[in-house]
C-alpha cells in the first residue's frame, strides 16, 4: 500500500474528474499571489497616462473581474461565493509587481482566484501598453500565501523567493532585450 495521499482530481480510471467538497466545512480562507510584469522605466513612468489610458486603474479592475469567473477559466475549479478581492499594482526594480489577495467563506479555497486574478491583471497591463511597449514581459506568477482549509496554512519562503526572483531577472532581462531587437518597427502612424 502507498503511503502516498490520492489524487483527489482522478477518478478510480484515471480520469479527472471535479472533487465533491460537500463533506468539508465551511471556513473562512485567504490566498494571495502575485507575478511582475517587467518594462521599462518610462512606460513604468507614464502607467496612469498611457493612449489607452490609465493602464493601473483597468489592470485593477480586470484582475477583480476573472477573479470572480475562475471556475469559467479553470475546468475543474469551483465555484466560489468570493466575499473580496483586493488587486494592487506597484512599481517595482524593472517594471511592476502585481499582488493580489482573495477572501472567501466556503468548503475550498482561493488560490486559483488570486493566481487568475494577478494572471488577468498582468494580461490587462500589457495590453494596455503594448502600443508603447511590446516588448514588456509578464513573469513570476505565484501563490504566496494561503490560510484556511484542512491542508494548514502556507506562506512562499521569501528568502527563496529572493533568490529565485534574482536568478530569473537576469534572464528575464536577457528575454527582454531580445524580444526588443525582434519587434519589427511599428508602421508610421500606428503606435
């Protein structure tokens, strides 16, 4: 016999299958993420001015809005009676950080909304300036922190997440710049 727990999304075929919470209790539980969308120090600049206009107030508002529609995004996530959603954007060493924080009462928890919810921001971000920037990329979406539920709390390491998060952007930056030596010249009078 295995010691290891079951897959709760398989059936016993091996098909996934979504997981009958109805015997858990209804608690209170909290998840937060957050990701980075790098660009540079002007577009960063100009966020809450961009053609588009403000790139911050429409990023905050998108993340909110999937938030609540993961179950539509996520085949096998439930549906969830969210009673809040907070989305904050901030600026950050080479672009912005993207946090995010979901409060739900219910029988499972709110990780996928925060993930989706900083997922969809990010997505907002950069449509909002890619007429300016195309070369932005969105990176490090993660859970950080979740509380409630019968799997305990979990909180991300944030020395490790430090050390991950420098490795990467050296990368991302190498990323970056190639992406900017790629993009074809906009045509004249399309920005």
């Amino acid at each position: 016999m295995s010691s290891e727990k079951a897959f709760s999304h398989l059936d016993s075929q091996g098909r996934a299958q979504m997981v009958d919470v109805s015997a858990k209790a209804v608690t209170r539980r909290v998840a937060g993420a957050s990701c980075r969308v790098l660009m540079t120090a002007e577009t960063a600049a100009r966020l809450k001015s961009m053609p588009k206009g403000d790139a911050i107030a429409v990023a905050r508002l998108a993340g909110i809005q999937a938030a609540k529609r993961t179950d539509e995004l996520i085949p096998l996530a439930h549906t969830l009676p969210l009673d809040q959603v907070e989305v904050e954007i901030q600026p950050a060493e080479g672009g912005v950080e993207i946090h995010s924080k979901v409060i739900v009462t219910g029988r499972t928890g709110a990780e996928l909304e925060a993930l989706v919810a900083c997922s969809n921001a990010a997505l907002a971000l950069y449509d909002m300036i890619k007429a300016v920037e195309r070369g932005a990329v969105i990176s490090d979406l993660r859970l950080d922190s979740k509380s409630g539920g019968a799997s305990g709390d979990y909180l991300r390491d944030e020395k490790r997440r430090d050390e991950i998060s420098r490795d990467e952007t050296s990368h991302d930056e190498l990323r970056r710049d190639e992406h900017r030596r790629d993009d074809p010249p906009s045509p004249k009078g399309l920005t």
